[in-house]
C-alpha cells in the first residue's frame, strides 16, 4: 500500500462522516479546525419577510359601519421582529449541528476501520434535525458519540433510538450513566432492590428510567440458562465471567429489570466498567437465587471472537450449602 492509500485509509471514518453531513444539510460541511469562522447562516431576513406577507395571520379589524378592514399598522415591524427571532433561532440550531458535528469528527481522527453500508440518508436527516435543539453541553457529547458510533457501525442506532434520545434531558442522560454501571452485557440490570440501593440505583431511579424509555421495570422478566456437569458461562462482566454447572440438569434464573433496544444501543457509548466488588455482590444474588448450581467467578485472559480464555483457579466458589466457600 503506498503512501496515499494509507492516508485515505487512516481519514476514511472522518470522510464517511463528512459526506453523510454534507447530504443531510445541502451544503460542503468542513470541520471546525479547518474553517476561518463559523459559517451559520439562517434564512435571510427579506425572504422571510415576503413569506410573511404571503401567509401572516394579519389582524382584522370590525369598525362601527359594519366594514372589515385589515390593519396593517405594525406590520413591517412585526416582520422585523419574526425575521430577527428566526434568523437567531436559525443561527443557535446551526451552532449546535456543528458542535455536534466537530465533536464527532475529532472522535474519528484516530479510527481507521469503518463498517461496511452507508448511513441512512433518513437516519441523518431525524439526526441532523433534532441535533439542532440540542444545546446543553453535556447532551451534545451524547449526540456526537452516537453520530461517531454510526459513522463507524450503520445501524448501530435506530430511529426510534434518535427519538428516545431527543427526549432524554441532563438529569435523564446522568441517571442512565449511573444506571449502566450496573449494567450486565449491555443488556440487563439484576433485580434485587437491596444490591441496587446498595450500589446508588434505588428503584425510583429505576421506573424514571423506565418512564424515559431506557429500561423495563415490570420486575416480571427473568433470565434463564440450562445447566449441566458442563461449566456453562452465564454472566459476562467483562474482564470476569461467572461460569456455572451442575451434576443434575438445572436452569439457572435470575430476576432482571432489561434495558430497552433504544437502552442497549445508547449502552454501547456509556464508558463504564463494573468495579469488582459490585460483580461479587452480583454473584452473591445469584448464588442465592440458584442454591442447587455451582457458581464460580473467573478473571478472563483474552477474548478472541466467540471464545473467551480465563484462569482456571476461580475468585469465588459458590456452590451447594454444604460446599459454599471463598477461594
């Protein structure tokens, strides 16, 4: 591969969001860092004059001879008025797409693989139209990461996802970082009031997550795996795995509150990681829902597509009463 390939390869993520952006606004986006000043531009203010004038509900007035006549008085002026109210409202929408916009881009510059497909012209159009609200710092790097994420993986987020997320405020986006802290394989929290209280998510946090459509708290939903003599891992933490097996086939259950799909897919672009303590209290509520089962947590060596390599020596043992001990 000669120089300029690797050039093109190494820039490719950032160009494929370049262009995505470039069809959703109509016009040649550059990042921030390259242009001489911010180039917002709103409708101008005489085109929306004349749209005005065209469409305005003006005031009508009923004088005493019974005549209708349309006051026109303060009209200019209320056109001023509307011109400069949308223009600025124009402007701030575009300052806000554009922050979004560069912030992702710079997320981009040290990728060098990007996933095959190109991003819905739809997707970012949903996207581009409801970045321009968005204008809360804290929110912005959420929206940028989700672009950036789409960019790298299409589809990786869904509409009814973008939908999920426009409606999600600062408290909501904190709650839900707390929230995927205790967050199992980007799909499920354990239900068990105690443990959760313990680790700072108390119910209420989690039906407000349920009302911003991030997680299901109907408290009716479990998981469940068949258990032979064969270790069967049924909890992956990460860099531990909780393995189990049993001498009678049994299923292992444990109660769940899930993440919904817009949940997991907004999961993916939480930076958390599952302190050790909190995944030995997990494997505590385990062990006490599935007292028949051996329950033994390892620390993972390596990953390597499907397969996973661990210690064989365990952290912990959980087995039936009589065996119960700490390695």
């Amino acid at each position: 591969m000669g120089v300029t390939e690797i050039v093109t390869a190494a820039v490719q993520p950032a160009n494929k969001l370049i262009d995505a952006v470039t069809g959703a606004i109509g016009k040649a986006y550059e990042p921030r860092h390259i242009r001489k000043m911010a180039d917002a531009k709103a409708y101008e203010i005489k085109t929306i004059g004349d749209e005005l004038r065209n469409n305005a509900d003006l005031p009508i007035v009923y004088d005493a001879s019974g005549e209708f006549s349309v006051d026109i008085s303060d009209y200019e002026a209320l056109a001023k008025r509307a011109g400069r109210r949308i223009a600025y409202q124009e402007v701030a929408k575009q300052e806000n797409i554009e922050t979004i916009v560069d912030a992702a881009y710079d997320s981009l510059q040290g990728a060098h693989e990007v996933g095959d497909g190109e991003i819905s012209r739809e997707w970012m159009h949903r996207f581009i139209d409801a970045a321009g609200d968005i204008s809360t710092e804290e929110l912005q790097k959420i929206w940028s990461k989700v672009l950036a994420g789409e960019v790298l993986e299409p589809s990786s987020f869904s509409l009814r996802t973008l939908e999920c997320l426009r409606n999600l405020d600062v408290r909501d986006a904190n709650l839900f970082e707390q929230l995927c802290k205790v967050v199992i394989s980007n799909r499920f929290v354990i239900n068990d009031n105690e443990l959760l209280r313990k680790h700072g998510m108390p119910y209420a946090f989690i039906l407000h997550l349920d009302e911003s459509g991030l997680l299901n708290s109907s408290g009716t939903i479990s998981f469940h795996k068949e258990i032979s003599a064969e270790p069967e891992l049924v909890l992956d933490f990460g860099d531990y795995i909780l393995m189990a097996k049993s001498e009678e086939n049994r299923r292992f259950t444990l109660p769940e509150f899930p993440l919904t799909a817009a949940g997991r897919e907004l999961s993916m672009i939480v930076d958390s990681k599952m302190d050790l303590d909190l995944i030995k209290d997990i494997c505590q509520v385990a062990a006490k829902n599935n007292s028949k089962i051996n329950l033994t947590l390892h620390k993972v060596n390596y990953r390597e597509e499907d397969s996973i390599s661990y210690e064989n020596t365990p952290i912990v043992f959980m087995g039936t009463p009589d065996k119960e001990t700490a390695v």
